[in-house]
C-alpha cells in the first residue's frame, strides 16, 4: 500500500536534508512543502501548533522534527543492512579486525584509541614512518565525523562525500602503510610503567610504547524535563530553521558558547524579545558580545538555570532557577537550546592522565598528555572548535610525537614526501 508522506521543511535546514534522504533510503516518495519559500505552508504549520521544521507527516500521522528512528518503528522498518549500508559495512569489515592472540603478543610503537579523523591520520604518519600501529576502536562507523550526513569542505577533497566515506578513506590509507585495526573497547589503561603502556581489552591486555588518546566526544543522555514532549512546539536546536516561526514572539535561548551568542543575534532579527540564559557566571571559550549587547530586545541573564518547559500543546513557560537559586516562571513562545552538547568520553582513563572538569585532557602544544609516550587529540582535548581537519592535524603531531619518542630523537621529524 502506498504511504502519503509530506515533509514541510526550510531552506537551510540541514535535518530538513537529513530526513530526506532518509525516506529516500527507505524507498518512500514524499511532496516536499518548503516554508521558507511558500507561506501558506508555514501558516499550515503554525495552525497546527508546530513551530519548527522538518515535520514529516506519514498517512496523517505527524513526526516532529528529525526523528528516524520512531518513523522506522511506525512503518515497520527494520535495522537489516539496505544497499549502501551493506556497501559501507563491507568496507568496514576489510579493515578491522577482531583481536587475536596475535595482535596480543606484540609489542606496538603506538596505539592510537579511537579510529576518527584523529586516530586514523596519526595512524597514516605512524605506520609511514615505519612505527608498528595499532587502532582500536569500538564502533568505527558511530563517531562524530562518521554520522555526519555531507562533508563539502575537507581541504584536498573536491566535491561532497558524507562523513563515513571521508573517514573510511583515512582508514584505508593507514591500513595501506601497514596500520592494524581492531574493533574492540577499551575498559581501563595503566601507564605507570615508564617503557610501556597497557590497555585492558576484553579479550587480553595491549601493549604498546606511546598511546595516542583520540576518543572524540559524545553527547550527554540527560534531557530537560519537557524537552522531549514540546520538540517542535516550541523547542527547537537550530535558529536558521525556525526563527521565523518566531516573528514578534518572545523566546529564550538557553546556553553558555560562542554559538548560543550567534543564535540570539539571529532570533534578535524576529523575535520581539530574546532572552540569552546562560548557566554560568560568563561565557565559556572567547566570545564576543559586541554586536549582541546593541540589540535593544535582547537581555543576558547570567547564573540561570533552566529547569523544566511547560505548556499545553506547545511552549508556553519556562522554569527558571536565577542566580538566588530562587524558582521563577518566565512566559515565552519558545525556547532553542545550546547546552554544552558534547562530553569527552574518557572516563575509562580515571586518574591516569590529567583532565579538566568536564573530562577533556589537558596537554601541551605537542599534544603531550601528563604521563610521558601518552598523547591525546582531537575531541578528547579542549579545542576552540570541533572540525575533522583539525583532528586530523592533532592525529599528524601525535604521530610525529610518538615517533619521536619511540626512537629517541631530539626533535619532531617532519614528513615531507
């Protein structure tokens, strides 16, 4: 039987072009209704209480925002491998493999712990320079650059190619200088011995010489208590999607970054009021607030907290925890979020290397860690902003580090040809 599925979406809505290309995979024509280019569509969707975009309706039956894996379990969709993931699968299986008592035995130059654009360009320098380079990872194909629907701006890459390809090609190369890949997780490390490392596996302990730690991040479970229920409906992530849903309106925006500040600059152009609630006495990295503090309709609360969302059908207040810790209830029409939305998943490593607060680990500009032959990278370090080449580059000083240190030089050796 065949489905009628619409989909309203805006121009410049990268979960617009997500959900998209996911009825494509599954085989379902849709008519696309884009708000941005005809009204009535947009004044559809405010009738019907939604304020964000996409919205995919299926037989009738509505799906806010971007949200596969509820719209698979309605129309019956199970997980078996489709054409291209099977594609995508087969090339993962040609490069990992499983741990054997082989791989247990040797004593490795350096084992890089995650296989993303970090670990695998450490991978390509180390095994070039001739180090035995071992890659462990436990879900190659579920990191950040790996689930990543369209990379158009690779340096060297022409063209657009989505992020698991990008990231397969880097494997491929390492494996073609010599890399190991294992498929497996690491569950504690013990670097208290000066000449080697140790990496506890199920399957046995890993050795290795120099450890590179490029983890990447992940985002945290926990949601604000109505979050889920008014996605929407007045919760929303994204202000190029749906800031003109909020056009004489009143909305918070909640978040403590450099993008939350750029999110209330662009409300500010719509909305009759924005308020920036930011949880933290100031800003985290630097930002500017220059142009945001001449915007007469915009007010900076700092050291408040957003408890919980409220309304009927839609966002109609929200619970507020101000800097007295007094409880309060603000009215507005909507709220976008930019919590702090990744965590560095290193809680595995402990005591073993020195971290920050929030568990990213603290190096220095060779991207030495606290213990010396350990180095991190990419997202399990602090960085001014998160982009596969710059985890890429790390990969490249680390490697070069690890070289260095394997073979006792006095200095970084570049690699020129």
């Amino acid at each position: 039987m065949a489905r009628e599925v619409i989909v309203y979406s805006s121009t410049g809505c990268p979960y617009c072009e997500k959900i998209k290309n996911e009825l494509k995979e599954w085989g379902l024509e849709y008519e696309e209704r884009n708000v941005t280019v005809n009204p009535d569509f947009f004044n559809d969707l405010h009738e019907k209480g939604m304020f964000s975009t996409p919205v995919t309706f299926i037989d009738g039956e509505a799906f806010i925002g971007y949200r596969p894996n509820k719209m698979k379990q309605y129309l019956g969709i199970t997980d078996e491998p489709k054409p291209v993931a099977t594609e995508a699968k087969e090339t993962d299986e040609d490069i990992f493999q499983n741990v054997d008592q082989a791989i247990l035995d040797e004593v490795w130059d350096l084992v890089c712990i995650g296989a993303g654009p970090a670990g695998a360009s450490a991978a390509v320098y180390a095994s070039r320079g001739k180090l035995k380079t071992l890659v462990i990872d436990k879900a190659p194909a579920a990191g950040t650059l790996a689930i990543t629907h369209k990379i158009a701006n690779y340096p060297g890459v022409r063209g657009e190619l989505t992020g698991l390809e990008l990231v397969q090609t880097m494997q491929a190369q390492a494996k073609d200088f010599g890399t190991t890949f294992v498929r497996s997780h690491v569950l504690g490390v013990d670097f208290s011995q000066t000449d080697i490392k140790i990496l506890e596996l199920p399957e046995g302990k890993i050795k290795a010489k120099t450890v590179f730690i490029a983890v990447g991040a992940k985002a945290p479970s926990s949601k604000i208590d109505g979050e889920e229920e008014f996605t929407g409906r007045g919760v929303s992530y994204c202000s190029t999607c749906d800031a003109a849903f909020f056009q004489d309106r009143v909305v918070a925006v909640v978040g403590e970054n450099e993008e939350a500040v750029h999110e209330a600059e662009a409300l500010s152009k719509f909305a009759k009021e924005v308020k920036l609630i930011v949880p933290l006495s100031k800003f985290k990295g630097e930002v500017d607030l220059s142009e945001l503090e001449t915007k007469s309709n915009v007010s900076i609360h700092y050291k408040h907290r957003l408890k919980a969302i409220k309304g009927q059908n839609k966002v109609e207040k929200l619970v507020i925890v101000d800097d007295s810790k007094n409880e309060k209830e603000w009215t507005v029409d909507g709220v976008f979020l930019y919590l702090a939305g990744m965590k560095p998943g290193t809680d595995f490593l402990k005591n073993a290397v020195d971290r920050d607060d929030e568990g990213y680990i603290n190096v220095d500009t060779h991207l030495r860690t606290s213990v010396e032959g350990v180095f991190a990278g990419g997202d399990a370090r602090r960085t001014p902003i998160k982009q596969a080449v710059l985890s890429a580059a790390d990969g490249a000083i680390a490697a070069l580090g690890a070289d260095q240190f394997v073979n006792q030089r006095t200095k970084l050796r570049p690699q020129y040809s």
